[in-house]
C-alpha cells in the first residue's frame, strides 16, 4: 500500500488512483496528473522541478487541466496539505 509521500501528485496532492511513483516512489507511471497536468517522472522529477512547475500552475489560477477527469472535490488548500514534504 502507499505511503503518503508516494500516493499523492508532488506538485499540487492529487490522489490518483495508481501511485504517480509507484509504492517505492522511485518508479514513476510517466502518467499525466489530471488536477495540474504535471508528468509524473519528468516535471517532478526533482524536489525544485516540483516547485517550480508548482508556481507556473499557480500563476496560472490552478486550473484543474483533464476537462475528462471529475474534479476530487477537494479545495486548493486541502489538496496541496498531502504534496509530500520533501517536494514543498
């Protein structure tokens, strides 16, 4: 099972149904975060790489990026208290 530093999207804390990092949290599924639109394993792929794409994405408004994926329900704040903290 999943850790909370391996279950949630590095940028922005979405939960996606696979881990975006695998259970280790070293092999990511290279799939596309529907909340940021972050590539897991590319944008993310360091702690400053996070970050960075964090602020453009947040400049942006935080737009929820996949129109096809329901929104989680949950607020801006909610979902980015689970980015695990090494990628803050």
């Amino acid at each position: 099972m999943p850790n909370n530093e391996t279950a949630f999207c590095r940028v922005c804390g979405f939960e996606p149904s696979v881990p975006p990092w695998g259970m280790t949290g070293s092999d990511p599924s290279w799939e596309i975060c529907p909340c940021c639109g972050v590539e897991y394993g590319y944008e993310d792929a360091s702690a400053e790489g996070a970050r960075r794409y964090r602020r453009r994405w947040l400049e942006l408004g935080a737009p929820w990026s996949d129109s096809t994926v329901p929104d989680d329900g949950l607020t801006l704040d909610e979902r980015s208290a689970r980015v695990p903290d090494a990628f803050r």
